[in-house]
C-alpha cells in the first residue's frame, strides 16, 4: 500500500481523529491537534491536484470523517472517564 493511498484513505483520518479524542478528551492540546490536522488536510488536498472522479469521495470525506471521528473519541473519552 502506497504512502499515497494510505493518506487518501478515511480510515487512517478516522483512526487519528479517534485517538486524539479518546486520548485527549477535549482540552487546549486535542483542539490544537485538530486544528493541524484540518490544515494539514486543507494543505494536502490543495498539493493533491486535481482528482479523478472514481476517487474524489474517498479523499473529500477524510476532513469530516477527522472531525466525527474526534468527537465520537471524545464522547467515550467522557462517558468512561
């Protein structure tokens, strides 16, 4: 599997998102982790070019699988802490 193709993917933005959430909870440091990896998201769609149209949706829905992910972290962080 290609370096490419992992990062293109939603479930390595939804295991990411999961952890900082899970293991953070919500605090100064998870929201500033959150706030990278929504640039970093940002940056890396603007370096990807342009998509084809077979792929489009597996790299548009990394951004909110990374948000809902984190928020679903944070949920379990909060109900078994």
């Amino acid at each position: 599997m290609s370096r490419l193709h992992l990062i293109d993917s939603p479930i390595s933005w939804v295991l990411a998102g999961l952890a900082i959430g899970f293991g953070l909870g919500v605090n100064d440091v998870s929201v500033w982790l959150l706030a990278l990896g929504l640039g970093g998201y940002v940056a890396y769609l603007w370096r990807h070019g342009e998509v084809k149209s077979e792929t489009e949706g597996r790299l548009f829905v990394a951004g909110p699988a990374f948000i809902l992910s984190w928020t679903v972290g944070f949920i379990i962080h909060g109900l078994l802490f």
